[in-house]
C-alpha cells in the first residue's frame, strides 16, 4: 500500500475517531435503495427498481454490474450467499458457493512429505473452485425475478464495452496485482497497464461472455464457447476444471441461521457459510450481559466480544464444514446452555489464553476481496448478498479469450489440519478437501428483525473478519442506538482464536484501552495498513424510511429513491 493511502487512511479513521460522539448520517431514501462497492453498480440496481423491478431483478443487475466495474472481488467466475426476506415477513437463502472439481483429493496441495505447498492453492489455475454466481443469480431469477434477465444483463454489457472509470483505490489494486497477473497468465491480460484514477478500463472480451450469458443463460456460462474456453485455458495453465464439473454446477437452497437476540431476530446464513452459526454463538454469548453501563469500544467492550469470538471460532475451526458433507451439530453449538458454559472460563481480570481454549464438548451429533451488496425494494423486500473470488483478483487467471477472472476459493478449505490459510484461519476434517464438496466461508450477509418488520440489511467482506465486523454493526445499532452510517464509520477489531490477538484498525481505539487490554494480557495488533471489513448495510427507520451505511473505507456508495 502507498504511503499517501496509508497517511489517507489513518487521516479517515483519526477523524472517525474523533467524530465517534457525532451522528453521520447515511443516504436517506423514502422507498428503495441499493448499497454496493461502486456507485455504477448502485445505479444500474437502483435504476432497475424504478423501473419496477424487485430486489431480485436489482440483484441480478448489480451483480453482473459488480463484475465488470469492480473486478476485484466482483464475479461471474466466483460464488457467494444470499439472504433474502419477503415482504410478507418469508426467509430463506441461496448457496451459490464454489465446489471442489471432481478429482480434488485432500491432500492436493501437500508435497511429498506431506507439507503444503506455498500458493498453490492461492495462485493459478489449481487454485480455483467450480463458480457459482451464474448458477446464483438465475436460480434467484427463475425463483423470484420479474423482469426479462437480458434486460438485466445488458446495463453491464453496455458499461464493460463502453468502459469504466477506474478510481484511485481501483488503480492501485490493479496496479498492485499487476506482477501476479504476469507471473500466471501466459498473455497479457486486459488488467495489466500502469493505472491511474480516471483512466478507462474496456473489457470487450467480458462484454461478449456477458452476451452469451444473455443470450444463452446459465448455459451462455457452463456450456458452450465460454465453458470451452474456460476449460482449455485452465488445462493450459495446469488445472483441473473439466466440463463435467462446470456442468453438474448447482446452487442450493438452504434453510438459513435464524435466532434471537433480546428484542430482535436475527437471519444469516447456514453452512458452508460459517458466518450464521458463529454470529448466533457471540451474540448469545453476549446476551446476558448488561451492556447499557458498558461503554462502546471500551476495555470491557473489547474483552467481552474478544472473549465470546475466541470461543465461536475454536469451534468454527474443529466442527464446521460443508454440511453436505461433514455431520455438524448446528443445534448444540447454537444451544444457548452449551454457550453459556463455554463463557464460564471468561474473567473480566484476564485474558483466557487460546491455548486453554478449544472446540467445545457438545452433546451429540444431531440427525469460514469479497463484496457485499445489500438491496431494499419498494415492495418492502430485502436480500442480503456476499459474493468474492477469495482474495483481490482471485487466483489472478484471467480466461484467455473470455475476459473474466477465475475464483481462488480453494484456499478456503483446510489444506492440512491445523496449517492456517490465507486469513490465519485453521481447520480440521470436517473442511478438508473432497471431491465436489463446498469450502467452508466466513460470509455473514444478514437480515435483523424487530417486533415481525424489516429492520436492517447488512453484510462485508474482510475474509476471517467478515463475523466480527457484521456483529460489531449489529450491536452498534441495536445496544449504542447509532444510525446505520454511524454504524459503519465506527472503528473495528478483531478476534478469531488463532492467532491469539486482538487485530484493531489503525487509530481507532484510545491508548488507555490498549494499554488495559495489555495489562490483562491481550495482544494487540495495529497496522497502519489494517482496515477490518467494508459494510454496505441499510437500515429502517422508525419513520419507515431508509438509511444507507456505504463504507467510506472503499468506494461503495447507496443509490436510492
Ligand atoms: O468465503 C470466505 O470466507 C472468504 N473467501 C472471503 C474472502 C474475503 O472476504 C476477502 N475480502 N476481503
């Protein structure tokens, strides 16, 4: 990162943090709105509803839009989750998470003496999972959508050829990537140049996929021209995706996480999403406690959620995994007495150390760049969607011929037991690699309830801090009463077991808290480069309107009406 982004970024968050006290307030809208990474993207949504369109049409319309004006982690080669709520108070969510190829094997990424072999399962062609957001979005459509598909297409057709303007946080990311791309590829990709803000990125190659998608559907993207040259290019490049795999592709249906939290009910997603299950374990690990006489962001604040996260991921990193796949005892590690135990070892004089904490013992076995997008229509629907390539670009294979940039989700599954990945995160069996199985997420695009309404849309990216930044938001709003912009500007932290610290965004805490957390033996880790997620969420207010959160840490931003 570049010193003047760095000296940008403590200057953004110094001045949140001497803000805190002061209410920031959001875009305001009467009916609808969009909140995405790029206002193109925004707009192209926010113009399909007023169109007429629902919350389904603007989210096939922002997610294509996505994939060409923020290729970092805007997809059609990558997957995600959505949750979605009905006007008439119906939930439920769709998993659109890659899988393993057919021939994935667990020990893919181990050299002969069993070691993992560094990047491979991060750089290049072997590092990439079966896409699912092409399956996603036309499963959403065929399910709910109103409008022709190919008029929700075409607004991204239109601006991957017309071309976008790349921003300064765009220029440097592609920049940044820029050797990554080289080193992969075996030509030089429409990605590579020497960026600067206000140049113009044409992506002719992805207009025409775009176009097959169109004009073809599903099968415009798992069968025929893209699909062949999708395959060949990977064969070329050492991987192992074949047609059958892009094929036998399906996104599911799942029964989404759905809990309490005091006067409010939560809906998240379910596995191979760990985001529901963990969100559900700390907030109900917090719910006993008063926090009207604890300060936000103050040392008690920090201990607690520090306390409650150790333990949910300990958990995370032992029992879950894709529940296609692995037995997982959701209903136990979500019981509120087997929490409530597992907060028993939590003192407010010191800090239990990880080593002393590991899975929890339940009962039985009953029968983990990324974007977010959140969307309220005019008819009082709701959906809430993460969706990522895993890190910036993927696994930086760029499709010759076909324009679009190939996920690095692989990564995402525990290589060897204990070997953390790319976000520190450590596994076991129940997320190591099989054939066809769906690595285990960390998204947490989520839906708040009060009293039967609609109350709040929100969701981040930020791999392993994708659960702790949804969290920290919901309690801003629902125990500090701040407004959703608020909610978003407000500094974060970070805690996920291993490693034992305590990750804090960049001058965002006081020193006195710091040092009281030292003194109780927490470790802290403050980089000047460090930001913990980007959180594009809404919230309604009490007079019905709608109050957008779009991250100043990015470029996202709200569109509405
Ligand atoms: O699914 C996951 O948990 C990760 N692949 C998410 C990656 C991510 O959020 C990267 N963004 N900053």
């Amino acid at each position: 990162m570049k010193a003047y982004k760095i000296l940008f970024l403590i200057t953004f968050l110094s001045i949140l943090n001497g803000c805190k006290k002061e209410k920031t307030v959001g875009l305001i809208t009467e009916k609808a709105m969009v909140v995405s990474a790029r206002e193109e993207a925004s707009k192209i949504g926010s113009a399909i509803l007023q169109k007429g369109g629902n919350a389904y049409d603007a989210m096939v319309a922002t997610h294509f839009a996505l994939a060409v004006v923020y290729p970092v982690a805007g997809n059609i080669a990558g997957g995600g989750f959505m949750v979605y709520r009905n006007n008439d108070g119906t939930k439920g969510a769709l998993d659109f998470r890659e899988k393993a190829p057919i021939t994935a094997h667990k020990d893919m990424y181990l050299d002969s003496l069993g070691n993992v072999i560094e990047n491979k399962s991060v750089l290049g062609a072997f590092a990439v999972g079966i896409p699912g957001s092409v399956a996603g979005v036309f499963e959403v459509h065929k399910k709910f959508g109103t409008l022709p598909i190919k008029d929700l297409i075409q607004p991204a057709i239109d601006l991957a050829r017309k071309g976008i303007v790349v921003t300064e946080n765009q220029a440097d990311d592609l920049n940044n990537a820029t050797e990554r791309f080289k080193k992969v590829n075996n030509y030089k990709t429409v990605f590579e140049n020497n960026w600067k803000a206000g140049d113009i990125l044409k992506q002719e190659e992805l207009a025409q996929t775009l176009e097959r998608i169109r004009d073809f559907g599903k099968d415009g993207f798992y069968k025929g021209e893209t699909a062949d040259l999708l395959v060949n290019y990977v064969a070329e490049l050492g991987g192992i995706i074949t047609h059958e795999d892009l094929e036998k592709y399906e996104a599911i249906w799942r029964k989404p996480i759905e809990f309490s939290y005091k006067d409010y009910n939560i809906t998240s997603m379910t596995l191979p999403a760990s985001g529901g299950i963990c969100l559900a374990q700390i907030l109900k690990s917090v719910e006993p406690f008063d926090l009207s006489d604890i300060e936000h962001n103050s040392t008690k604040y920090i201990q607690l959620l520090t306390e409650a996260s150790r333990r949910s991921y300990a958990d995370r990193a032992h029992y879950l995994g894709d529940i296609d796949f692995v037995n997982v005892p959701i209903d136990s590690l979500t019981d509120e007495n087997y929490i409530n135990n597992r907060m028993k070892s939590f003192s407010w004089d010191k800090a239990t150390p990880s080593s002393e904490v590991s899975q929890g013992k339940i009962l039985g076995y009953e029968s983990d760049e990324t974007t977010h997008y959140s969307i309220v229509d005019q008819f009082g629907n709701a959906v809430s969607v993460t969706t990522t390539l895993n890190t910036g670009y993927g696994s930086k294979v760029v499709v010759k011929g076909a324009g679009f940039i190939l996920n690095n989700e692989m990564d995402d599954f525990s290589s060897k037991p204990g070997v953390p990945n790319v976000y520190g995160l450590v596994g076991s069996e129940a997320n190591s690699i099989a054939s066809e199985k769906r690595m285990l997420s960390s998204m947490t695009p989520t839906i708040v309830e009060k009293d039967g309404k609609l109350k709040m849309v929100v969701g981040t990216p930020g791999g392993s801090t994708i659960i702790t930044s949804v969290l920290q938001n919901i309690l801003n709003v629902v125990e500090f009463d701040m407004g959703m912009q608020e909610s978003v500007n407000q500094p974060r932290f970070h805690h996920q077991w291993l490693p034992d610290v305590i990750r804090m965004e960049p001058n965002g805490f006081d020193e006195v808290s710091k040092n009281k957390l030292e003194s109780l033996g927490y470790e802290i880790l403050e980089r000047n480069s460090l930001i913990i997620g980007r959180v594009d969420a809404i919230l309604v207010l009490p007079n019905g309107k709608l109050e957008a959160g779009a991250d100043k840490r990015g470029d996202d931003a709200a569109v509405g009406f």
